[in-house]
C-alpha cells in the first residue's frame, strides 16, 4: 500500500464530485468512467499521487489506472513527476489541461476537413446530393473551426488580463 492514501482523505462531498465527474465523462466526453472519476480525484488532490495511490482511493484495478493515465498524460489533462529518492511516477491534474483541449480540437477540425475535401475533390458530375452534403459538411467544420480559434484567443487574452471586451463575463448563479 502506498503512504499517501493515508495522507488523503476524501469526504462525502469530495467522493460525490469524483463520481459525478465520472459519470459526466463517461455520458458526455466518451471517455471510461474511471477516466472521469481519475481526473476528478486528481483536481482535487493538493499533492502528487502514484498510480497505486489512484487505484487505492477509486477502489479500481492499477491496471485500468495505468491505460487512463496514459491517454490523459497525451492529452495533456495530467502531468507526470518524478519525486527525490523515489522511483515511482507521481501524477498531478496538469494547470493547463483544458487549454491543450483547443489544440486537440483545432488538430481534428483540420483533419476531418482535410478528408472531407479530398473525397470531394473526387466526386463526379453526377454526384450533386453527395457534393451537396460534403459542402455542408465542410462548412460547418470550417465554421466550427473558426469558433474554436477564436475561442483560444479570447481565452489567452483572458489568461494575460486583457479579455476583449466581447467576451462575456462568466455568469454567477444567485443562490
């Protein structure tokens, strides 16, 4: 058993989160819920966490936490570190996890619209309704794409104190 279990306690509240998260990934993002479950104990951790700790706590096979760790760490949800005088790989909730989700995103926009333009570029005469469905198509990828930059522009400015002014300020619920 790893010693940081102990170190780490999760209440009732931390706990509903974690599965909440989960199931929210697993039903929205297609990701496994564990996945969702791993990337909701690791926002909520204050220290780095080994992969056995992670299993520990989740109450999951280290192997399930070893195949999500390394899809996440690609993505750039999680960072792995290393610690003095132990071997083990430590694992935290990377600071700017969602802001590699822009680049993943713009990366796929660009590719679908890559493929979609070089079937297109193959229909014949005879193909209006196919040609007529792949415009479409492209369009909104094209769209979609142009949102998405956008999106990370107005993001960066945001992060660097200069949001552009038609950025709308994040709504605060009155309770």
């Amino acid at each position: 058993m790893d010693g940081d279990k102990d170190e780490l306690s999760l209440t009732p509240e931390d706990q509903r989160f974690i599965e909440s998260l989960g199931l929210h990934f697993e039903d929205k993002a297609g990701f496994p819920r564990i996945g969702g479950r791993m990337l909701g104990l690791l926002m909520l951790a204050s220290k780095p966490l080994a992969l056995g700790t992670i299993a520990e706590l989740l109450k999951v096979s280290p192997a399930s936490v070893s195949t999500n760790i390394r899809s996440f760490h690609t993505k750039g949800l999680v960072e792995e570190i290393g610690l003095p005088g132990d071997r083990r790989h430590y694992y935290v909730f990377s600071d700017t996890a969602f802001e590699h989700q822009f680049d993943d995103a713009l990366e796929g926009l660009t590719e679908i619209l890559q493929i979609m333009r070089t079937r297109m570029e193959r229909l014949g005469p005879d193909d209006a309704l196919r040609m007529q469905r792949f415009l479409a198509t492209i369009e909104f990828f094209d769209f979609f794409r142009g949102v998405v930059q956008s999106s990370r522009e107005h993001w960066n400015a945001r992060k660097k104190g200069a949001a552009p002014s038609s950025v709308p300020e994040p709504t605060r619920s009155v309770s």
